[in-house]
C-alpha cells in the first residue's frame, strides 16, 4: 500500500482517491437546474448525499451518478422563527427532512405549504429553487 490509497495510518494524512464521485459543485448546479442526482457506490450500490470519496457502507472508492425521481416524505420538520442572513425576512417557514424514495434523506425547505399542514409522511415533491441565484440554492419541496 502507498500513500493516497485511502487507508489510515498513524502520521500519515487520509486521502481517498476516488472515482465517479460527485463535487458538491455538481450537486448543487443540479439543484439550481431542478435535478436531485446523487452518487451510487459501484460496489454495494448504496446511495451517498452529500458527495464524499469513501463508501460509507463498504469503504469502496468508485461510483456513478444516480439522479433521484424527486419524491419523498416528510420524516422530520421544524419551523424557524429566527432566519439567518439572507433569510432574515422570510421567517416564519418551515424546513423538513425528507426521505427520498431510493432511500436518502435530504434536507429542504417547504414551500406552498401552510405551517400546520406540515406532518411526518406527507408526501412532498422536490421543486426547483425558488432563488436560483442563491449560492448554495436551497433545496426545496412542495407538497404533492
Ligand atoms: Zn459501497
């Protein structure tokens, strides 16, 4: 084994090389271009979100694009009252996790949606974001 080849060792510094893996670059242009495309390990097939080198599930350094069908539900929410930054002025609105149908969660904001109308399960949508100019965009659902 050589230096890079992505196993620890003491007083060396972990590097993976990978191949196929997505930049989170590429993940969120696909956001901005209202596509969910996530990386799968070509080993186990497991998906991974937010891109990363190392397979969580097997450690295998290989993997392929694997754009998602945008649907999901609600697993978890909360409503923020106090917004950072450029989000000062739109609070109250809701954020959820959702789990996507291939199996991933993803974190979003909920729009089109009334506050007390948000639960755990209810089937949401990916939606392009509302500011594409955003950096990074939001990721954003909708009820479907
Ligand atoms: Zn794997």
């Amino acid at each position: 084994m050589s230096a890079g080849d992505g196993v620890a060792r003491a007083g060396a510094p972990v590097r993976a090389t990978a191949a196929g893996a997505l930049t989170l670059a590429a993940f969120f242009d696909g956001v901005r271009a209202g596509r969910l495309v996530v990386q799968r390990c070509l080993t186990c097939r497991a998906l991974a979100v937010p891109p990363k080198a190392v397979c969580q599930e097997c450690e295998a350094l290989t993997w392929e694009p694997a754009p998602l069908d945008g649907e999901g539900e609600v697993t978890s929410f909360t409503v923020i009252h106090v917004a950072p930054g450029r989000l000062v002025g739109e609070a109250p609105y809701p954020i959820a996790v959702v789990r996507m149908t291939e199996g991933v969660s993803l974190l979003g904001r909920m729009v089109d949606t009334a506050l007390d109308a948000i639960r755990v399960g209810l089937p949401v949508r990916f939606a392009p974001p509302t500011d594409p100019t955003a950096d990074p965009p939001v990721i954003t659902f909708r009820p479907r």
